[in-house]
C-alpha cells in the first residue's frame, strides 16, 4: 500500500475512536433505558473498529 493510503486509513481509526467517545459520553449524559445501551454498544463497536484501524495502518 501507497503511503497515502495508509494515512487515510489511520485517520479514520482516530475518527471513529473520536466518534466513540463523544457518543458514550452523550449516552451516560443525556440518554436513559434502551437508547442508552444502544448507543453505548454501537460506541464500543466503532472504538474496536477503530482500533483494529490503527492497528492496521502500523502493521502495513
């Protein structure tokens, strides 16, 4: 893979851990119930995406 392409892939990994953090936070802030666990679980899975990102763009 070209450089270039390898930066773009690590930036979305940070986007998206980006992205989980700020929804978890909105989660236990603001949301109760169903929606709370919800948008808990789709943070968590895109902080592992995100993460497997990352470790992606280190490894090629």
């Amino acid at each position: 893979m070209d450089p270039m392409t390898v930066m773009w892939i690590s930036l979305v990994g940070i986007g998206m851990m980006v992205l989980s953090a700020l929804m978890i936070t909105f989660a236990r802030a603001k949301t109760k119930g169903f929606l709370r666990g919800a948008l808990s679980l789709l943070a968590f899975g895109l902080l592992v995406v995100g993460f497997m990102l990352g470790v992606f763009s280190i490894i090629v």
